[in-house]
C-alpha cells in the first residue's frame, strides 16, 4: 500500500511485526530496506525500530540500513 494511503488503512502490522520481533533467535541475518517519505514527522520510523531491535536480539547485520524516499521530488 503506498505510504500516503498507509494511515487510512484498517489493517495494522505492527501486532505482527513485534510478534515476530520477540521470536527472533540469536544469530539470525539480516538486512532492512525502509520505505517513506522524507515529509513525514515518523520518516522510516518502523524500519530504524526493526533495524535496531533485530541487531539488540543478537541478529547479525549484513548490510547497513536502507532508507527510501517516496518523496517524487
């Protein structure tokens, strides 16, 4: 769903997201890629969350943090 729609949506990730978090075992790799829109007061706000929980569970990080901007400008 496109980020300037995200917020009218009726279904939320995050239950799932910090489900999932609390499940993650030592070790695991991983990478994030954020996607947002530099205008927004939360910019990639979840993906730095993810990114820095997964890496404080004991995941190894094999690439550095991605962050888009679907600002069009």
């Amino acid at each position: 769903m496109p980020t300037h729609t995200a917020s009218k949506s009726k279904i939320s990730l995050t239950p799932f997201i910090f489900s999932t978090l609390s499940q993650i075992r030592y070790g695991l790799l991983f990478q994030v890629f954020a996607l947002g829109n530099k205008t927004y007061e939360h910019y990639n706000a979840m993906g730095k969350y993810v990114d820095r929980r997964l890496e404080e569970l004991g995941g190894v990080r094999v690439y550095e943090l991605g962050l888009g901007d679907d600002d069009g400008k």
